[in-house]
C-alpha cells in the first residue's frame, strides 16, 4: 500500500508542476507581449517569444498526457 501512495504523491507532484509551468509561461507570454510593444521590438523578436510560449504549452500538455495515462494505470491496480 505505501507504493501506492508514494505514487499518488509523485503524480501529485507532477501535477503541480504542469500547472506551475502553464501558468507560468502564460504570465511570461504576456509579459514579453506587452515589453515588447512598449518598447517597439521588431516582430522577430515578437514571434520568438510566441514559439517560447507555444513549446512550453505543448511540453504541458505531453507531460499532461503522460501523467493521464499513468492514473489510468494506476486505478486499474
């Protein structure tokens, strides 16, 4: 029973890490969006930060998926 349990805090962990690093990106996003246009960045500049945010979303939901499938897994013991 303690694997189990230990196992339920890792995912919980990785749970909040996943929301840590959307919520982050998102607030990072934002921020870069608003600098960038205060102080005139060419869109170069611009669309980089969009890639930054569009990796650190998809790497959200991969790892949101991963961790899905491992609860699945886990409920089925």
């Amino acid at each position: 029973m303690d694997g189990r349990i230990e196992q339920e805090k890792e995912l919980a962990r990785l749970g909040r890490l996943i929301s840590i690093v959307i919520a982050a990106t998102m607030i990072l996003w934002m921020a870069a969006q608003w600098i960038g246009g205060a102080i005139g960045l060419p869109d170069e500049y611009v669309f980089l930060f969009d890639l930054f945010a569009l990796a650190g979303f998809l790497w959200a939901i991969f790892v949101t998926f991963q961790l899905w499938r491992k609860r699945r897994e886990l409920d089925k013991q």
